[in-house]
C-alpha cells in the first residue's frame, strides 16, 4: 500500500470565461519512507498539485488517496512551505506545539513531543525565543519541527528551502536526511533545483507546463550518503535539464 | 510628538505652551485686565479642587465618570469585539451586519440621548447604554477589520495544521487583529470618555464631571468650571495612557518588532 497516491488527477481554472487546465492527468504513487522531489519550471503547477495533496484546495478531478487507514488528509499529511509560516506572537514551542491541537495528548506529553522534534531539528534551546528572534534557516527547522510533530505518513515541502543561502541550503538538506533516517516517513519535495532533487530524492518527477504534466520520470537510485560531485549526479542532471530547459 | 521630546530631551518642551499661558493669564488677572464675575486667576482656579467645599467634589466626579467609563465602555467594548469577530470572520454575517451599523454609526452620537432618555429614563442607565454605545462602533470596526486581515498564509497554516475552531481564534485571529484592536481601543477610550462626560452633562443629574461642570455653570463657578475642564482633559490624557500601557504589556511579540 502507497503512502500516498494520486490517480489522474486534473485541475483548471476559470479565467475570464475559458477554462485553463493546470494540472493535467497527474498520476502519482508515493511509497513510505520513499521521497519523491518535483522539479519543473514556475507555472508547471507543481505547488498547486501540494496544495491538492494537504486538502488546501479541494476543487480537482479525481483521486487523491493518503495512505492504507481512512483517514482524512490532515491527519497523514504535515507540510512546510517556502515561508516559514509561523505565528509571529507564539515561542517557537508554541508554534510547533499547534500540530498537536488536534490530538488528545495530555500537557505533559505535548511538552516532551515538542522538545523532542526542537532536538531534532536543533532547535531545543530556543523553544521561548519568538519566531522573529531566529535566522532564516532556523525558522525554516521549526516549520520542520512543526510539520513532523504530529507525526504525519508524509511530509509535503514546497520548495522548502528555495529561499535560504546555497550553504545553508546544502546544511538543511543534510539535516533533513537525517531527520527521514530516523523518523521514516515519506517526503514529496517541490522544488526548482535540479542538484537538490538528485541529491535528496529516490525518484523525480519532471513537470512541463500549460498544462502542468509529468514529463519524464527519473529513478536517481544511488546510495546515501550521495556525493554532490558523483558524475553519475551529474548525467541525472543532464538528462533533467535537457527536459527542462 | 511630546512624548518623543520629553524622552529624547529631557526637558518637557511640550509645557512651554500651556506655561506661558499660565503665565499670560496670571498677568493678566494681578494687573486687573480681567475682571468680572466671569474672570478669575489661575491661583484660585489651582486652589479650587483642595480648599473649596464644592470644589473638592471634583474628585467624587471624577471617579465617578472614570468608574462609568470602565463599566459602560467595558459593555459596549465587548459587544464590539464579538460582533466585529463574527462580521470579520463570517462572510455572510458582515454582509447582514454591516450596512446596518454603518448607518447607524452616522447618527450623530448625541442625537441618541432623547431616544435613550425616552427608552431608558433620566437615570445610570441611559449614561451607561450611551457610554456603550460610544464605545461599541469604534471597537466593532477595528475588530472586523482586523480579523479580516489576518494573512492568508496564516490561515492556511492552520488549516493544514489541522487547528480546531477555537484554537483559531485564540491563537490566529485574535492575535492577528489585535494590533487593529490596540487601535481601536485608543479611539473608543476616549469616544467612551467624551460619551459618559456629553450624556452627564445633557442629563444633568447625579455624580459626574459632566452633571458637576453642568451646575458649576449654573451657579456662575467659573473657577469650578474652569477645574472641570482641565480634569476633562486630565482624564481623557490619564485613560488613554492607561490603554496604551496594558497594550504594550500583553503584546510581548511586537514591542521589539516595531
């Protein structure tokens, strides 16, 4: 069973009268502990086929199924987006703290959750510091934090790290490959880096626009820890940008 | 702008003018160019509200008005804040909320004592209900206007962090409007301030700067008069600190900030 699946799924806007397709005939499965990057041009609809995924829009054509339970999305899916997103009048603790809202855990114990994914993410001594006391990588980690506290099946990124530093980029993708060893869970990554994907990803989808499709499918299957410099990176990443560019 | 040169100077910049007048008018009155009735000098006026047995029911009134401020304004205050929640939040509710309280909003504030007076009769209650009522637009409109501007990505944070309906006014849209309510509670302290003074004075009868300054005139007290105006003023300036003071105390996120 997939954690994730998507069967021919379509999306279009109205504008002004005529309908413009988005999404076309998107087919997806998602295996756990699997992570999957989308890589595509802006305008491929690779962010509005998240949003179909975390329940933000819920006007498309067919099925989106979140893994084996009949559950609804929320309770599977965690998402972080390319702004942190966090509540600037709550700590840090606070922030992560909201993922737990909805579950029936005691204060105790959302106290221990919270602390544990603040460790995890590197982050345990600023669980009182404000949302505008910490970097921008830092504040990225505690929307990480946040997203994994309620321990979803799949952790969905938008372009997660698109607006952070390339050293800081490469740090927090280290980090987030630790954090899936030790929290198996599936990742679907969006993002506009071809070197992130190939280093992150087990598969990549290529995505082309009008209408947002998938193009070509690439299993990167090498072992990690991967070498950024692996020259079998780099002829993934030729065949990805020759579909890209 | 006073406040800034008072920090940044030391030296109370904004006195001078109030001073000099102080000033002008002692002058005035010790060399005799006012006199009258009518005309008294600022020594005696200072006086007032300490020697003189009328005077020194100043500080009854005052109270008095402050103590119907907090109960009227608290009233109106909160009505405000949950009506303006809902036609912030629900579409449908500012739809059917809102023509209706814009347009009685432009019904001049004081145009509502005779229907007030005719509902609720000469007593406590219409001062409280017009205090309320002084109170409510202002707040109604912050508080709608705030929570309708709460960020979009906020929103759909809580959406996809599942956050249940109450957990979203605690700790998205109150949070998110109260910089809008700060403002409100501003212009509503004193809307309530002017409010209880204007319906004390209209009404006339029991304690009040407002039914004090009313029968101070009466009986040709200028200096009373005079008292009750700069104790209009002191109250007005002391309420409106007291609203900023609680407003930065429990908004600990954006003090930095800003």
């Amino acid at each position: 069973m997939n954690a994730l699946a998507l069967e021919h799924v379509s999306k279009s806007y109205i504008l002004e009268g005529a309908e413009r397709p988005v999404l076309k005939d998107i087919n997806l499965k998602v295996e756990h502990n699997e992570i999957v990057a989308i890589v595509g041009a802006s305008g491929c609809g690779k962010s509005t086929l998240l949003r179909l995924v975390v329940g933000l829009d819920a006007d498309y054509r067919g099925t989106i199924s979140w893994g084996s339970h009949n559950k609804t999305a929320l309770s599977k899916v965690g998402m972080v987006f390319q702004d942190h997103r966090l509540y600037p009048w709550l700590t840090v603790q606070g922030n992560v703290d909201l993922a737990l809202d909805d579950t029936s855990l005691s204060t105790t114990e959302r106290r221990d959750r919270t602390s544990h994914y603040l460790r995890l993410v590197g982050l345990a001594d600023y669980a009182k510091a404000y949302p505008r006391q910490l970097s921008g990588g830092m504040a990225q980690r505690a929307a990480i934090a946040r997203a994994l506290a309620h321990e979803p099946e799949i952790l969905l990124m938008d372009e997660p790290f698109g607006a952070l530093d390339s050293l800081l980029r490469m740090r927090l993708q280290d980090e987030l490959l630790s954090i899936w060893e030790k929290n198996k869970v599936s990742i679907v990554i969006v993002t506009h880096d071809v070197e992130e994907a190939l280093y992150l990803a087990d598969r990549i989808l290529v995505m082309e626009p009008n209408p947002g499709r998938i193009r070509d499918v690439v299993d990167v299957g090498l072992p990690r820890p991967r070498d950024r410099a692996d020259p079998a990176i780099a002829d993934l990443k030729r065949r990805c940008l020759a579909t890209l560019v | 702008m006073a406040d800034r040169s008072l920090r940044t100077t030391g030296f109370p910049r904004g006195a001078v003018l109030p001073l000099a007048a102080a000033l002008i008018w002692s002058a005035a009155s010790a060399a005799g160019f006012l006199s009258g009735p009518m005309a008294v000098s600022p020594f005696e006026v200072i006086l007032t509200p300490f020697v003189d047995p009328s005077g020194r029911e100043l500080w009854m009134a005052l109270f008095a008005s402050i103590a119907r401020v907090l109960a009227g304004g608290a009233l109106g205050g909160l009505i405000g804040l949950v009506l303006g929640y809902v036609a912030g939040m629900y579409r449908i509710a500012a739809l059917g909320l809102a023509p209706t309280v814009h347009t009685v909003r432009q019904v001049a504030l004081f145009a509502w004592i005779p229907l007030l007076t005719a509902w609720f009769g000469n007593g406590e209650s219409t001062k409280l209900v017009f205090t309320a009522l002084s109170t409510f637009f202002p707040l109604f409109l912050a508080t709608e206007q705030g929570v309708r501007q709460a960020p979009l990505p906020l929103i759909e944070a809580a959406q996809t962090l599942g956050l249940r309906p109450w957990t979203r006014v605690r700790k998205l849209y109150l949070p998110a409007a109260l910089p809008s309510i700060y403002v409100g509670l501003q212009i509503a302290v004193l809307s309530a301030w002017i409010g209880t003074i204007g319906a004390e004075y209209a009404i006339g009868n029991g304690r009040g700067l407002g039914s004090y300054l009313a029968s101070a005139r009466d009986q040709f007290r200028m200096d009373i008069v005079i008292v009750g105006v700069f104790a209009l003023a002191g109250g007005g300036v002391a309420l409106s600190a007291a609203v900023r003071f609680v407003t930065a105390k429990i908004s600990p996120w954006s003090q930095e900030a800003r």
